[in-house]
C-alpha cells in the first residue's frame, strides 16, 4: 500500500534542440538562385579577332577602288572609242563600293569584339558572297577565253609578224589565267573560310558568353535573316539600277524613262517591305515573296529572249564609237550578264521554298466547347 501512495518520481524535463538552420549548413542557399550550367567550349576570340582584321583590311581595299573607278572614267574619256560612263552610273558605282566597304570594317570591329550581330551578320553575308562569287568566277571562266580569242585575232591583225601574235596569246592566257585564279580565292576562298570559322559552334557560344545581351539578329532563325539581308540589298541594287540603269525588263521588252524608272523604284519598296516582313516571320511576307520572285523570273525569261541589249543601250544616246565598243565586248553583247542574274533569281526562289518551314500560320485559338454531362435533360 505504502508503494501506490508515494507519488511517482517526476523527470526533470530536456531542453528540446533548436534546429539547425538551412544557412549554417550551405550558406548562401536560400538568397541566390544556382548558377546555370553553360556548357564547356573553346574559346575562339583569337580567331575573331583575325576574321574582324581580315574584315578590315578587305574593306579597306575595297575603298581603294573608289579613287579607281574615278580614274577609270577620267582615262575612258580620254582614249578614242572608249565607253565613257554617266555621271549617274559613276555615282551609283562609288556609292556600292562605299557601302560594301562601309560594311566590312564595321563588321570587322564587331568581330573584334565578339558581338552577336557581327557573327550572325558576317555569317549570312559570306554566304551570299560565296553564291555569288562561285557565279560570278564561273561566268568569268566561260566569257574571258572568247575576249582572249578576239584579242588574239585583233593581234594577228595588226602584228608585224606571227612571232608578235605568239606572244601576245601567251601573254593573254596568262593574264586570263591569274584573273581567274585571283577571282576564285578572293570570291570562293575567302567566303569559305569565312563560312567555316563563323558557323562553328565554339564561335557562337563564344560571342553568346562575350556578349550576353540578346541582339536584334536573334529574333529570327539565321536562315530567315539570310533571305531577309538578301530582300534588303536587292531592294539597295534596284534603287541604284534605278539611276545607272533605268531600264526595266518587263514581259518582252525595256520600259525606260518614268515606267521604267516607277518600276525600279515600286519593286525596291516591295523588296525592302518584305525583307521586315520575313524577318518577323510573316506568313503573308513568304507569300508575296514567293510570287513576286516568280513574277520576275517570267519577265526577265521573256525579255532576255525577245529583245536585243544593243538597242537598249543606242536608245541611251551613246555616240557610234561607243556603240561600236561595247558591240566587240562579248560581256555587253550577248545577254550572259543578264542569263547570270536569271539564274540567281532561280536559286533565291529555291531558297525561299526552303524557308517555309520557319513561316507556320498562326491560328486563332478557339474558346472551349461547354459539353452538358451525359446524363443531363435535354431541353426540347
């Protein structure tokens, strides 16, 4: 009895631990956010370095070919029977030269300092260039042995003896041979080198960790701002042909003076309206590209086989001896110059059947159909 009346013996109580906070353990946890993870590269900002100089250095020379254009036209008048350019034609030639040298130095210091817009720019740019220097060496290929034959025969016209005439084929093919040379390692070389460095993936992420500020040529898929940067300098070509030029390739003939010169200058706008309208991915922009680039390949089918350059060019008011000139040259005579860009219009309507699969509709999205449950009254 005396063991149940004894009060049971009272524990002392435990101070309960307080718990260990989450900062003690990772300091720093709950007051940054985690790194992200960026994949490992090479960097290549030597090499966009040497890519942004070799810019440079090629607009700067293609600056030098202002001053001889200049020269170019002051001699031309001087020599008998030479063609002797406009004044609009020798302004539109500065100013293209002054605009793609104006364009390889600041692409040049973009690249020097690894921007995102000059790798991307520099990118679609050496492609253009090398579709259009492979066309252009191969165009050269075809026409300078027929200017070197008639160089031979005008030699052998007026040589003393056929020792003269020898020597002067030898010496033509050789100079044919180092401008062919000169032209497919400034046209092809050059722009596949170019190709090759800028579309490595080192290159990319190296500009993307140089220059982590998201740049207006990242909106759009490059390939879309290939077509998008050709649309802008043919919108820039037609505004110059406008003024050089103004003869108009329409359906069987050359529409010259105001006709000729509104059409220049209505297609330069459509150009350039739908070079913004492919770059925000506009389904209707495709569209109107698409017809538009047939439209053009139809009349310039036409014309180059129905009408003859020549009188083109006697309806400019050229004086007989220049007409005689340009008639020999086998560049002006024929419509080869003009069947190459036939043929970069064929491959620019290629290209942009391509791009449809970067334009999907957009399509409007539906409000969602309230359905009765199955086993409600149906009313009537």
């Amino acid at each position: 009895m005396d063991d149940f009346s004894q009060p049971p013996p009272q524990s002392t109580p435990q101070p309960t631990p307080e718990p260990t906070p989450l900062t003690s353990l990772n300091p720093g946890a709950l007051s940054e956010p985690p790194a992200p993870v960026t994949p490992a590269f090479t960097d290549r900002s030597g090499g966009l370095m040497i890519f942004g100089i070799v810019q440079i250095i090629l607009g700067l020379l293609c600056s030098l070919m202002i001053p001889l254009v200049m020269l170019g036209a002051f001699v031309s008048r001087l020599v008998p029977g030479g063609v002797a350019s406009r004044p609009l034609q020798l302004a539109s030639g500065i100013v293209n030269y002054a605009v793609i040298a104006a364009t390889l130095i600041i692409l040049g210091l973009g690249s020097t300092q690894a921007k995102r817009w000059a790798r991307a720019l520099t990118l679609v740019f050496s492609w253009y260039g090398l579709v259009m220097g492979a066309l252009i060496t191969i165009l050269m290929t075809a026409i300078l042995p027929v200017a070197m034959k008639a160089g031979i025969a005008r030699a052998q016209q007026t040589a003393p003896d056929a020792s003269t005439a020898a020597v002067s084929t030898v010496v033509l093919a050789i100079i044919v041979t180092l401008v062919i040379i000169f032209l497919a390692f400034f046209l092809i070389v050059v722009p596949v080198a170019f190709v090759i460095f800028y579309s490595r993936k080192d290159v990319e992420l190296t500009c993307r960790d140089r220059d982590p500020v998201e740049r207006w040529t990242d909106r759009t898929p490059l390939p879309v701002l290939g077509a998008s940067s050709i649309l802008f300098l043919a919108s820039l070509q037609l505004l110059s042909a406008a003024i050089s030029f103004p003869y108009f390739p329409f359906f069987g003939r050359y529409l010259g003076g105001i006709p000729g010169i509104g059409c220049f200058l209505a297609f330069a706008a459509i150009d350039m309206c739908l070079a913004f309208g492919l770059f925000r991915l506009q389904i209707a922009a495709w569209w109107i590209a698409i017809f538009a680039s047939l439209f053009r390949i139809v009349s310039m089918a036409l014309t180059y086989t129905r009408t003859n350059l020549m009188d083109v060019y006697s309806r400019m008011g050229l004086p007989q001896g220049q007409l005689e000139t340009l008639h020999a040259n086998p560049l002006t005579r024929s419509h080869v110059i003009l069947w190459w860009g036939f043929l970069f219009s064929l491959i620019f309507l290629g290209y942009l059947v391509w791009l449809r699969r970067y334009f999907r509709k957009q399509s409007t999205p539906q409000p969602p159909e309230i359905l009765a449950p199955a086993d409600s009254p149906q009313l009537g």
